[in-house]
C-alpha cells in the first residue's frame, strides 16, 4: 500500500492530501507525454518545391538514431508498471504483455492513429491511476522477488528483435506504400500533413 493509503487513522491531512495530488499530477503528465509520443509515426516529412512529401536524409537518420531509445523508453515505462503494480502477472508475462502493447501500438500508429490512441493511452493511465489511487502496489517483498525474476528471465534474440523489426517494418511500409504510392492516388494516410492528394481526386476507399 502507498504510505497515504496504509494508516489507520481516520484523521485527513493537508500533507497526505497534497502528496497524492502532486504524484498523480507527476505521473498522469509522464504518461501523458509517453502514449502521445507513440500514436504517431515518427518521420519526419518535408514538403519539396515540386509538392511532393519526402523524407530527407537527415530526417531518416535521425529517426533510426532515436527509434530504439524510444522504444526502449516507452518498454520501460510500461514494464515497470506492471512489474511494480499489484497484478497476477509474472515477470515472464510482463515482459510478452509490454512488448506487445508496444508493438501493437506502433504498427496502428502508421495505419490508424485514432486506435493506437486508444491502446496506447488505455494501459498506462489505467493502471497509473489504479496504483495511485486505490495503492494496488506489490509488498516490497513481492517487488524484490518479481524483479529478481525479471534479471533471470531468458529473453531469446528473436524476441529481442521482434519489436524494432515491426517497427521498421511499419515505418517503411508506411512511407513506401502510403506516402508516395497511396497518397499520390488520394487516399489519406495516417500522419501526412495533409488528408489527400491535392492535385489527384479523393477516393471514396480509405485505409481504416
């Protein structure tokens, strides 16, 4: 239980008061920033003279250079959470479950921001605000053990890799295939400046 949440007493205190305010503050602001980070795709495009939209050199080495912190970051942020919130989750299964969101949440980011919105917001605000506010936080003793399993979990290479290569995958499917090829024929694509195509007439089909 967090330290406001464990006492008898029936007293009400500014101080206890105050320090939930300030924690959930903290933490709704750090999962805030997290989930609107990861609904969208992170090249960056550059509108040319000629009107097309591309992504520039720099900009692709910029985006392989941060793409593996980010998605470390965000992996963390949700393991550590599952890890530290009170759960029947084993170590084992926090690391399939964070991994998945994120995954799942980067391949909607390049196909429907409105759904990886969703996804991504839904477990960390939840689960934020169930530990903050009902204090479902493993004992210490519970931690210690759970974290215990998590640096002797064997994590193969495949599953490893699986998260940046979906995320590759995604990013360049959504720039070869919508970006310069589904644009081009007035579709809208996810993240694009623009809804459609301009200079081509709109398609009543869009991608979900």
């Amino acid at each position: 239980m967090l330290p406001w949440l464990s006492t008898t007493s029936l007293t009400v205190n500014a101080p206890d008061v105050i320090a939930l305010s300030l924690t959930i503050l903290i933490a709704m602001f750090v999962a805030v920033t997290g989930y609107r980070a990861i609904q969208r795709p992170r090249i960056v495009l550059t509108h040319m003279p000629d009107g097309e939209w591309r992504a520039s050199r720099r900009d692709v080495i910029q985006y392989l250079i941060s793409i593996p912190f980010l998605l470390t970051a965000w992996n963390m942020f949700l393991l550590l959470i599952l890890l530290s919130g009170n759960n029947w989750l084993s170590a084992r299964d926090s690391l399939i479950v964070a991994d998945s969101v994120i995954i799942a949440a980067r391949i909607l980011a390049h196909v429907s921001p409105e759904r990886s919105h969703e996804l991504a917001k839904s477990v960390p605000l939840t689960l934020v605000t169930l530990l903050l506010i009902s204090g479902g936080v493993r004992t210490p003793k519970e931690i210690v053990a759970i974290f215990d399993q998590w640096t002797h979990a064997d994590i193969s290479g495949p599953a490893q890799a699986v998260m940046y290569v979906c995320e590759l995958g995604a990013a360049a499917l959504w720039y070869w295939l919508g970006v310069r090829y589904l644009w081009h024929r007035g579709y809208r694509v996810p993240g694009m400046p623009v809804p459609t195509n301009p200079r081509r007439p709109s398609r009543t089909t869009e991608l979900p």
